[in-house]
C-alpha cells in the first residue's frame, strides 16, 4: 500500500486538507503550521506529530508537579489530540500508528483523572471509552458518540464538552469500536455497529453502585463522517435509540470511485483489499433509511465532496423524521465551521431528548 503515498505534490495538499481537523480536534493553528512546515515527506506525519504531543506530554507532567492540575489536564488533552492525529492516515508503519494511539488513549485518562475524577472507563465486546457525566444533574439523558473510519474517541471530546453543558451526559464520551482508536491495530471495522451501540448500552444499564444513575428511556447517539453511517444503523435497529444526529456521514459509498486515501485507510483498517472491497459494499444505508423511527438531524459541509461518497440528504429526505443541516462552506466533519453546527446540535440533541420524556415516562 505505497500509492497514497506516491502522489505527486501530496505532502502541501495533505496538510491544508487536514489543518481544520487537527485544529477541531484540539490542536492549536500555529503549532500544527510550525510543525507541519518542518516536514519534508508525508512518511514523517506519524512521527513528528506524535513527537509534538510528548512535548505538551512532558508539559503536563511539569505542571502536575508543580501542583498546577487544571494546566496538566490541558496539556495532557493537546497530547493526546495530537497523538491521535499522528494516525490519521494509512501510514505503512502500523506499530508506529498503534503506538501513537495508545500514548492517546494515556494522555486522555490522565488529563481526566486531574479535572473529571468521576469519569468512569467503559469496556466490553468491541468497545472501550469513557463516561463523562454532569455534575449535579440526577439520572441524566445518555448520548453514544461515535468517531469515524480513522477516528478516535480522543477526536470528539469538544462534542462531549458541548453536551455535558447542556446536562447530558455523554456515554462513552467517545467509544472506540472495532478498526477504531485504540482497537484498530486488534480489530477490523464492522458495518453492523448496532452491536456495538448496543454493548455499550448494555453495559451502562449494569452499572455498579459507584457509576451515576442514567436514564435508560433518553439516549441520543451523535456520529461524525463513518460514524454517522454506524449512527444510523444504530437507530434503525436498536429501539433505545430515541433521536440521532450525523455529521459528514456517508448515505452509500462506491469503492470504484473512492480516492486512494480512503481505499487504502480501509483496506489497512480491514486487513486486506477483498476484507475492504466488501465492508464498503455493506455500507448502504437506502435499505433501511426510511425505517429509522425516531428524530434524525443530518449535517452535511458543502465543501465535503469525496469521489464515490453519497453524503446525508437522500438519508434526511427519506427518513421520516429526518432533518436536514447544510453548511454551505462546510468542510468535512465542518471543522472550519464548528460554531454553525455545533451549538445548535447540542441543542437539538437536548430537546429530542427532553421530549421523549412525555413519551416514555422517563424522569425529568
């Protein structure tokens, strides 16, 4: 898998392509235009990205030393933003990809572990993540968030904060499921995430005595580019989801029209080109789109045009409660207009929610 990365004039391209997704995920713009000006080949992505996040690493531990936790916990969350975007790619070396992820995963629970003490690590059947409640807030309502292809839990943290301060609470802040995060060098994706929403949702339910009360009768997932399309799975097949928002999801892919980056990120996520060939035939959502019961928010970018992706108006146009958010200068995942559509589909997701109270006879 070398051709990606034989493009001619890729390395410019790849970096203006990615500065608003770095950025989204908690890079700072300045930072990441120094480091990416240093590089000289796109092979060096991995290496001086990860290297980037041990610095405000080693930052983080200065801080906690010194007693200063809320600038540790900030430190240790920018490295893991940049540990995990050191893995944005289908970069060859995939220990090296494996390693960056991990040091990710260990940024985030530090940084947690200083400023969120309550957050609780969840695992089980082809997932592991965080559940971040609201202080003060009694058996709150319960959103799955869930990354795409190349994503990780430590990408949406912002979209957690978003709903954590509207009194949610965010189930798995983040879950990495199978070909994600922390279990892509382990597992291969799986287009049937309904299972995976499902896990994740079985395991809140058997929570011990020192976990939060939840409210089993109001949960919202909210899925961001293949995310959306696992969202939208989940929502058509598992009844406890009672109101759905996707961000850059694809509708349908068409693997002979995809770009290179794409078929090569899945085939490395899969395991092989056949493996991938028939994941990306499974991911169809015309099926079932008009069975999705419940609200269903769809955000598109304008600008998100990828060869052989169908993005989300056929799924809001033919859902039944399907609505739709079009950002004209929207990128993807609309990192360049996060204030257009982030607000507003916390707020979307709250009031879903809240509404399905009158309905289920959940709590207040």
């Amino acid at each position: 898998m070398t051709a990606f990365f034989d493009i001619p004039d890729l390395l410019p391209a790849f970096i203006a392509g990615n500065f608003s997704r770095v950025v989204g995920a908690g890079a700072d713009p300045f930072e990441y235009d120094r480091v990416t000006a240093a590089l000289k080949s796109l092979y060096d992505w991995t290496a001086a990205l990860e290297h980037t996040g041990r610095v405000h690493l080693a930052a983080g531990e200065l801080a906690e030393a010194a007693g200063h936790s809320v600038s540790a916990a900030a430190s240790y969350r920018t490295a893991a933003a940049w540990m995990h975007c050191a893995t944005v790619l289908p970069h060859p070396d995939r220990a090296a990809l494996a390693r960056a992820e991990s040091g990710a995963d260990r940024a985030m629970r530090r940084s947690l572990a200083l400023l969120e003490p309550n957050a609780v690590r969840i695992e089980g059947p082809g997932f592991v993540g965080w559940l971040r409640s609201p202080a003060g807030v009694a058996r709150p309502p319960i959103v799955v968030i869930v990354p795409g292809l190349d994503s990780s839990k430590e990408e949406f943290h912002d979209v957690a904060d978003a709903l954590l301060g509207r009194g949610l609470a965010v189930a798995v802040a983040v879950v990495d499921g199978p070909g994600q995060g922390l279990l892509a060098a382990s597992s291969a994706p799986d287009p049937d995430y309904d299972r995976v929403v499902g896990a994740v949702l079985d395991r809140l339910a058997t929570r011990p005595e020192s976990e939060p009360e939840l409210d089993h009768d109001r949960v919202g997932v909210i899925g961001l580019s293949m995310g959306g399309f696992y969202a939208a799975v989940a929502a058509a097949r598992d009844p406890r989801v009672r109101a759905t928002a996707t961000v850059s999801g694809p509708t349908v892919l068409d693997w002979e029209q995809l770009p290179l980056f794409v078929t090569e990120t899945l085939t490395q996520r899969c395991g092989s080109a056949d493996a991938a060939t028939e994941f990306a035939l499974c991911l169809d959502l015309t099926p079932i789109m008009r069975t999705i019961p419940g609200p269903l928010l769809v955000i598109d970018g304008g600008r998100d045009l990828i060869p052989g992706v169908t993005n989300g108006a056929p799924l809001a146009e033919a859902a039944p409660q399907g609505e739709y958010l079009l950002v004209p200068h929207g990128d993807h995942l609309l990192g360049n207009a996060r204030a257009e559509w982030l607000p507003a589909t916390a707020d979307w997701l709250a009031a879903r929610l809240q509404e399905t109270t009158r309905f289920t006879g959940g709590g207040p």
